[in-house]
C-alpha cells in the first residue's frame, strides 16, 4: 500500500494545479526532520492538529541535530532571547517530569572564566544587563573593595546539582574571591581571577528528546515520509502542494519550511529569498583518561582572547594557511568543554569557533584535522591539566555541522509571504535549547493561536521594518558560543 491510500475520503483538499498527480493529501507537510520541524509536529499534535506529514530525506535528526554540543541556557544579551529561552526551558523543565526525564537535562550552569581583571567589568555589565531581561538575579561574591558596584554579598554561593534539573537559583553568581574560585574550581587555572555562574543553564541528550517528542508526535498520527521535497506548489500566492523525489505529491494548505542548513534553498522553492547564511562549527569528542575535565564540572567557557604557542615549524605550516594564518594573531575568546555522559563515562567535548566565516552548505562535511590541536591548545590556558595531553594526544572524534542564522542571529519562526507558507529555522547555535519555545510558537501561528510578546522579534516580516534593519547595523556581539 502506498503512504497515505488509507486517508479518509471525506477530506477536502484544494484544487491543485497538478490535480492529475495528486497522490495524497495532508492538512500540514513539514518539511525536515530535525529538532525544528519534530518540535513543530510534536506541538501542532498536541495542540489537536491532525493530519500532519513530516518529511525528510534522511533519517530523523541526523543531520545537525544528533551534533551539537546539547547545551542550553537563558543567558543572553537579547530581552526577546531570553524570553524564548526562558519560555524553551519551561517546557524543558515539563516534558522531563511528564518523561522522568529520559532525556537526562541537568542544571549544572555555565561557568564563564577569566584571568583578565578588566573583564570583571563586563562580567558585572552583562549580569545587570541579563537579570534587566529577566535572566535572573545577579549575585556577587567578593572579598574585593570594588568600588561603587552595588555588591549583594549577604548570600551564599550554591554548587551545581550534578544530574538533578530542579535547582531554585536562576540569574547568575559572580564569584571575584579568589578562594572560592579555588575552593569551587580547583582544576581551572591558578590566573583565574573570576568566574560568572549562569545558572539556568545546562545540557541533556538532544537525541532522546527529540526522539522522544518524534515518537509522541507518531502516537498522535504524525506521519514520517523518507523522501526529498523537490518542489512545492503555489497558485494566486497560496500553497497547494508538495511534490517529493520518490514520485509522491501531495495536496496541502500548510506547508513549513525547517529544512535547517538547506533553509534558503526550501525558501526558493517558494520563490522566497530568506536572509539566512551559514557557517561550519566543529566539535571534537575524546575519552578523557587522565581526568583532566572532572565528570561534576558545569559547561567551562573561556572568555579571555588569547594567543596560541607554536614551535617555529608549526608557524611556518599555519602561515601557508589561508583559513589558519589567524591562529597566530589574536584568537577569539569562547573556547568551551564539558564532561559527557553518565556514571562510567569518560568522554569529554570540546568546541572552539576560532575561524567560522560564512560558507556555502555543502555535504559530506569536510572538517580540519588541525582542529582537534588547535582546541586543546586553547583549552589548556583554562584547564592546565589538559597539557599532559601533549605528549600522548587522545584520539578525538571529530564532527560538526552548520550554523544556519541571521544576521543578528536571531531565527525565524512564523508565517511567510505566501499564504499558507511558514518557516521554522536560522537556529544557528541555539536550535537545542530553542526547540520547544520555537515549535509551540510555530504552531500556535498554524493553529491561529494566541502569540507571545517575543512572537515579533522571530517573525520573517520584521525586516519590513527599516528600524529593524537599521538596528541590526549596529550589532556586532551576539554572545553566540
Ligand atoms: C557543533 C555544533 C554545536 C551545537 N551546540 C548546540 C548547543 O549546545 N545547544 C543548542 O541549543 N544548539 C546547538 N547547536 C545548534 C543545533 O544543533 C541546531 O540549531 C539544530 O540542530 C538545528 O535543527 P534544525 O532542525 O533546524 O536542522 P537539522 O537538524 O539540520 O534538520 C533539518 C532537516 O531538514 C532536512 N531537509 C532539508 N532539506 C530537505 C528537503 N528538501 N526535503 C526533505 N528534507 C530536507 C534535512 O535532511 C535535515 O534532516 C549546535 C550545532 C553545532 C553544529
């Protein structure tokens, strides 16, 4: 039996233009089985959408979803970001309860690091800025004279829970006394001189969620379809239908673009130009035998720039370099690392996005075998223990995929200029975290729902806007990892 023979007769669908053949027929068709478009079907079914046909040429989540580092937080320096996140962890927060959390999320925080004293200043910016946005509250502890800062030094510091994700706290804690730190973080670098405790924030296994709102999803008639869309039909500016590589079409009003990487290319299907670009992010994975990341850390984030050591003849090979010879200049802050896995586990990530310019999307990925040098070098200025890896270097897995973003990096979720067309996407960093906030507000647009304050500054028809335009000009931080 072909997909689809057994759909009631009853339904009504448009008159397609390719009426001949029409070989199926679905209320809504996503297309792209990733965290974004599972997300989507998940919330549209439970929210009493039916009907719904999810489509993918690959196997659900394979792409970039089964590759990111798993993290999440809702510390940002964008109000709207923090209101999704905030809104993403909430539903986080419900489905690990409803699941017993088989998704494994923690609230270990991030742990921001420096050694640069006149960082503390931003550190303290950035605190009073998030808990402005509704991040939380910020708390210093101090043993420093720190001049007119406002210093709420009367509460305690609070360690992390390990695998637990109900912890009280949220905002951030700056820690500025140095034997904490030690006290705290014993294995971080004797130059440290404060560390930024984010601490509604923290990780999970993005694979078991999302197979776990993908079997949800199926349980309330979420049809999966392994094909490609190649096209998608529209008439008087409306959807129609969709036609997939193995031969099917079919007849629909609804059609979602979360197609991820390949995002642009789905929109030109619709003869829409999304302001989308993408960069390639790697991720190194190791067994850490010598314990040099301990297994309770919370996520490490290195956030001093810093110049890399190199022999005379490692110079010489980066300098032939196009894309390395930045290596030995400056090289951006953000190096980060977490321990993986649970009891038993040795594994240990690592990321750093030394060098991630726009590119064009292209697979198979081709990712750079210095990467995996580079990143440890990076990470030992945080973590000294890591150089007893430079004699004897562990044996990574090394992958990765694309960032796929705006220019501000914010996505886009909403509905497009063709009627009936909407779009789930631009997840650059953050598609993990985002998932559940971005597919509850997709189908609330759908369903006609009512949308939240934050619902504008993801919509597509914000660059309508020449104060928009004129305001994403002027930003050059994204405080994206
Ligand atoms: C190294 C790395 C680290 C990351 N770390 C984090 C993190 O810590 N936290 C976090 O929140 N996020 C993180 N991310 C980002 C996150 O992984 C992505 O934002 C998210 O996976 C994007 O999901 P998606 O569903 O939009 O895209 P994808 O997972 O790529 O899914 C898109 C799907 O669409 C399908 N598709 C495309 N075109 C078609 C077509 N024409 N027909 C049929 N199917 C089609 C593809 O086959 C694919 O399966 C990281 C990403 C990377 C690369």
């Amino acid at each position: 039996m072909r997909d689809g023979e057994n759909l009631p007769r009853s339904h009504s669908p448009p008159l397609p233009f390719f009426l001949s053949s029409i070989n199926q027929m679905a209320s809504i068709v996503i297309c792209g089985a990733g965290i974004a478009g599972i997300s989507a079907a998940y919330f549209l079914a439970h929210n009493g959408a039916r009907d719904i046909v999810l489509v993918d040429e690959r196997a659900p989540l394979s792409l970039t979803s089964d590759k990111s580092t798993e993290c999440y937080r809702n510390w940002w320096n964008d109000a709207a970001m923090v209101a999704l996140m905030n809104r993403s962890i909430d539903l986080l927060d419900d489905l690990a309860r409803a699941r017993a959390n088989v998704f494994h999320l923690n609230r270990r925080g991030y742990l921001y690091v420096t050694a640069d004293k006149s960082r503390i200043a931003e550190f303290m910016r950035a605190g009073q800025q998030a808990e402005s946005f509704g991040a939380g509250k910020l708390r210093v502890h101090s043993e420093l004279d720190v001049g007119n800062w406002k210093l709420d030094v009367g509460e305690r510091y609070v360690q992390h829970p390990t695998s637990n994700f109900q912890f009280p706290n949220t905002g951030a804690d700056l820690i500025l006394d140095r034997a904490l730190i030690r006290e705290q973080f014993p294995y971080l670098s004797e130059r440290v001189v404060a560390v930024l405790h984010a601490r509604r924030c923290g990780w999970l296994s993005a694979q078991t969620l999302g197979m776990d709102l993908l079997e949800q999803a199926r349980a309330r008639g979420v049809r999966f379809i392994s094909a490609r869309v190649e096209s998608i039909a529209v008439r008087d500016n409306a959807v129609r239908g969709v036609r997939l590589s193995n031969g099917t079409t079919i007849a629909t009003e609804i059609f979602v673009n979360a197609a991820g990487p390949f995002l642009k290319n789905v929109g030109q299907m619709l003869g829409i130009e999304l302001p989308v670009f993408s960069e390639l992010h790697q991720k190194i994975s190791f067994a850490d035998a010598l314990g040099a990341i301990p297994r309770d850390a919370p996520m490490l984030i290195w956030s001093d720039p810093q110049h890399l050591e190199f022999s005379d003849a490692e110079r010489a090979l980066i300098a032939e370099a196009d894309e390395l010879r930045g290596l030995l200049a400056e090289c951006p802050a953000g190096a980060h690392t977490r321990p993986e896995g649970g009891a038993g586990s040795t594994i240990a990530l690592m990321l750093w996005a030394y060098h991630t310019p726009p590119v064009a999307e292209k697979f198979p990925l081709a990712f750079d075998p210095l990467y995996p040098q580079i990143v440890l070098r990076g990470m030992t200025t945080m973590l000294p223990a890591l150089e007893k890896y430079f004699e004897r270097p562990p044996k990574p897995i090394l992958d990765g995929g694309y960032y796929t973003k705006t220019r501000e990096n914010r996505p886009l979720i909403g509905a497009l200029p063709v009627r009936g067309a909407f779009v789930i996407g631009a997840l650059s960093g953050f598609g993990i975290m985002a998932s559940c906030a971005s597919g509850e507000l997709l189908a609330n647009y759908i369903l006609g729902n009512s949308l939240p304050p934050y619902a504008r500054a993801f919509a597509p028809e914000r660059y309508d806007d020449p104060a928009y335009r004129a305001w994403i000009e002027n930003q050059n931080e994204s405080g994206q990892l």
